[in-house]
C-alpha cells in the first residue's frame, strides 16, 4: 500500500510540472505572438499619415505630406557653416510665393504671409526677409539665413555630385 501511494504522490508531481511546463511554453509563444503582431511596418505614421521614417511631414500650407529638406534650407545664424541639417531651418512657398512655411527644428511649423512682391512674409514677431537668399529675424535679431538654393545636401540623385 505505501508503494503504491509513493508512486500515485510522484506521478502527480511529474504531471503537475509538466503542465507548468506546457502552460509557461503556451505563455511564452502569446507573448512572442503579441511582439510579431504589434510590430506593424510604416507604424511611424503621424496623425496626418506621413511616414515619418521616409523623411515625410505635414504640410499645413501645401496640404500634403512633404519631405521638409527640399526646400529651402537656412542655417542658424550662429553657426552658419553647419553640415548638421537637423540645427537647420526649412522654408516651403506655395505656387503664388504669397506664403512660406517655416520648418524650425523641434518645433511645430508655422505660416507666414507677405503683402506683396518684393516685401517680407510676416508672422507675429517672425519675418523672412529676401536678402541675398533669405533671412529669417525674430524681434528684429537675425536667426536663420540662407542663399536661396533648395537644401543644400538634398540633389535628387544617388550620386551628390550631380556627376554621370
């Protein structure tokens, strides 16, 4: 009788453990399941729908998704030699050239509007101003600047030299 109680009591051990086994083997395979489906390609999208790891973002004046580097880029004043785009500004016109968006660094986008040909768009205490290419003014001071030409590092082409 004890035998036999011996082994009824190791039997419900080993089958215990072995549906812990199972059960943690079941657990870890949900876990790996829920990371494979959470992980969805072109998840970076804004709230407007711009692939952001493509480079994309929201036009408020164009209407559409925009990749900011081609247009025109000003550099900060402080630092006018940069090779770090990110320090950068961007500026976008719409067909007329009656309005510019201004793309600052970590910062939301914002409009400005000019009166008429020749004048500066104007925006609260931003103006940008056509001058030797543009400048950028806060209050009156100097913040960003550029020659006018669209981004400098952005050329349309996988060879940057523009060279065959």
């Amino acid at each position: 009788m004890k035998k036999t109680i011996i082994i009824v009591v190791i039997l419900s051990i080993f089958s215990s453990c072995k549906n812990t086994e199972d059960s943690d083997k079941n657990d870890i395979s949900k876990v790996k399941k829920e990371r494979k489906d959470s992980t969805i390609i072109g998840a970076d999208k804004d709230e407007n729908g711009c692939l952001a790891s493509a480079g994309y973002t929201w036009s408020k004046l164009n209407k559409e998704c925009v990749r900011i580097f081609t247009g025109i880029q000003l550099n900060p004043a402080n630092n006018l030699n940069t090779d770090d785009e990110t320090l950068c500004a961007y500026v976008l016109f719409n067909e007329k050239a009656d309005k510019a968006e201004v793309f600052l660094p970590d910062e939301k986008s914002f409009i400005l509007s000019r009166s008429g040909e020749g004048k500066p768009w104007i925006k609260d205490e931003y103006q940008l101003i056509p001058k030797n290419g543009y400048v950028l003014t806060k209050g009156g001071a100097t913040i960003y600047s550029g020659d006018g030409q669209v981004g400098s590092k952005v050329t349309g082409s996988d060879n940057p030299d523009g060279q065959e």
